[in-house]
C-alpha cells in the first residue's frame, strides 16, 4: 500500500498528530493555507465520498466540531473553512479522504474565488428535480 495517508496513519511517516480516536486522525497540513490549517481522515482508507462508509463519515464530522473548537480556543479564529475535494476534477490530490480545516481571519486574503453568477430559476428547477428523483426515501 503506498497511500501517504495510510503512511501516515500507520506511523510510517512523520506528522504532527493532534487528535486520534479508533475511526479517524487529525494532523497539520505540510502546506498550510492559513496558521492552524489541519486535515482529518479516515483511518479505513477510501479515496472518496463515494467509497466512505457513513459510520466513518459522521465519525470525521464528530471530530471535525472537536477540531473546530479547539481551533478556535487556540488560535481566536475568526472563522474556519471545511474543503473536501473528491476525485482529480475537483482538485483531489491525495486519494485518501481527507477533511480540510482551514482557519479564517478577516481580510486574510484567503478563499475559494468563484463569482456569483445568478443561474437559471428554471434550469435550478430542473436540475434540483433530478436531484430528487435519486434521494433514497427513508424507511420509518
Ligand atoms: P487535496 O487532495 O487537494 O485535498 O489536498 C491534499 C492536501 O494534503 C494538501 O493540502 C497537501 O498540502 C496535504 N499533504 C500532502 N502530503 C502531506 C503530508 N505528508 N502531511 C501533511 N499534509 C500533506
Ligand atoms: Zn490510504
């Protein structure tokens, strides 16, 4: 296996932990956007969403409100930014899920740069419809 993540996880190359229960491990970022930059993973690897377990799922969301909290004691951040990128069309670089924590300052100068461009109420309409269509009905 010479997934890094995994590498990580199994001590194999050095990180800066900062928090680790039985389902997921965060650490520092090597690249840092911004002061405090940290990523979450699932210790079982899967590369995406789409390979994710929801137990492991909601398993880095549990730790990613410890982390966020912890953040924010720490280092009084302003606010914090959640990116997770699945697949090389939405910019994935490492294929091992990973949740980025991406403290915020204002006027940092940081941050996604897309514009606000007002779509198509009936395209939205449309596209929502499919979107529908598809959401498993839950079973009460
Ligand atoms: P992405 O797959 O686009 O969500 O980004 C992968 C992230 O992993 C980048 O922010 C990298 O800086 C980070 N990264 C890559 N290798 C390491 C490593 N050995 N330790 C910590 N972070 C890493
Ligand atoms: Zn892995």
């Amino acid at each position: 296996m010479d997934c890094i993540f995994c590498q990580i996880r199994d001590g194999q190359i050095p990180s800066t932990r900062v928090y680790e229960d039985a389902l997921t491990l965060a650490f520092m970022d090597i690249n840092p956007v911004n002061e405090g930059h940290l990523l979450i993973i699932s210790k079982t690897h899967a590369e995406t969403i789409y390979d994710m377990s929801p137990p492991d799922l909601a398993a880095v969301s549990a730790t990613a409100k410890k982390m966020a909290e912890a953040i924010r004691q720490a280092l009084h951040s302003e606010g914090l930014n959640l990116y997770q990128a699945n697949g090389a069309a939405a910019s994935q670089v490492v294929p091992h899920f990973h949740l980025h924590l991406i403290p915020r300052w204002k006027g940092d100068g940081k941050g996604f740069d897309w514009k606000l461009v007002k779509g198509d109420p009936e395209r939205i309409r449309v596209t929502a419809e499919k979107i529908r269509a598809q959401v498993p009905t839950e079973r009460t």
